[in-house]
C-alpha cells in the first residue's frame, strides 16, 4: 500500500488561480540575456539587477572602509525591520535640509535592504482587489504587484507629459525609481 506521501507526490497538485497565472520577471529575463553575452565574451556593463562588477564599478574607499569596520564590530546581523534608526535620522535630516520636508525618523521612514518587499508591502497595505492602480511604464515589478493584489493597472508611459501625481480619481500609488531600484513612493487618496 502507498503512503499518503508518495499518493500526493505523484497526484498533480493545482495552484490557485493568481498563482496559474503568473509570468516570469522581465527583468531578470534580460538579466540572463545580458549574461549570455557576457558568457560569450561580449563586452556589456550589466545594470540589470543591481549586482555590479566590482571590477568595472569598485566600492568607493570610504563605503568599503565603512563595511569592514562594521564587520570588524560585529555588525553582521539583520538590522531592525524598519531600518537603523541613526540612517532614518539621517535621512530626516537631509529630507529637512534639502527639501523643507519633516518627516519622523521614528513612524515616518521606513529603510530596508530592497525595495521589492517594501514596495509590495506599501500595495497589500492600500489597496484591494479590484481597485486602479497608477503606475509609470517602463518600472520595476509594478505589473507583478498588480497581479498578485489582484488590483487593476493603470499604466502611464512615464516622462515629463505624464504628470502622474495629478491623477486623483483612482487610489494611486506612483513611484520614482532615483536609482537602482530606490524609490519614493506617493499615495494619493
């Protein structure tokens, strides 16, 4: 007589129906197609998803300094779910100085290692199945974001015509990539 085990491992097992339908990442697609060229011996500087060469693009000195004295102090835990209170400060303060902008250090930023999670983080937490979601075309997951709350896109060619902030007929999330996949992002409800 089978076990239970080897009956279920050999069944086919159904997914739910967001799961059926999911697509594969775009960007990590053309990651493995940068590095196919790079396989082959093409000169490419691969920008896709975020692990540069340090070859091509060294550590500056002082960051490297940084991270070894950090490691040479035993900071090499996670840090806490909401970011290092002294960085959230830190950035505070440049919100202030640089942009007249106050926000709490304390309830107001939020820093972690990736965007992704804080991204889908800040969807789940707005937005429910069925609702518009604004985002700019070309970005980073947003369509995958989408899917997976089950809310309806709203894609908007991004440049400087789009003016997506001004979109206040549908709960909308927006957000601008400054670098690497870094973002803020805006709720207008």
């Amino acid at each position: 007589m089978e076990s239970t085990l080897t009956q279920t491992k050999s069944q086919d097992l159904e997914v739910s129906a967001m799961a059926e339908n999911l697509i594969g990442s775009e960007i990590l697609k053309i990651a493995g197609e940068v590095n196919e060229k790079i396989r082959k011996g093409e000169k490419v500087y691969n920008f896709t998803v975020g692990d540069f060469n340090p070859e091509i693009f060294p550590l500056p000195a002082e960051l490297k300094a940084e991270i070894i004295s950090a490691y040479n102090g035993n900071q090499s835990n996670y840090p806490p779910a909401d970011g290092v209170l002294t960085l959230r400060q830190s950035v505070a303060k440049y919100l202030k100085n640089t942009l007249d902008l106050d926000y709490s250090p304390q309830s107001e930023i939020l820093i972690a290692g990736g965007s992704r999670p804080i991204i889908y983080a800040a969807y789940r937490a707005i937005l429910n199945p069925g609702e518009s979601v604004i985002y700019p075309v070309p970005s980073w997951n947003n369509n995958h974001y989408v899917h997976l709350t089950g809310a309806k896109p709203i894609e908007v060619a991004a440049g400087p015509e789009s003016n997506l902030l001004h979109c206040a007929r549908h709960k909308t999330l927006q957000v601008q990539y400054l670098r690497n996949k870094a973002c803020w992002i805006y709720v207008i409800l």
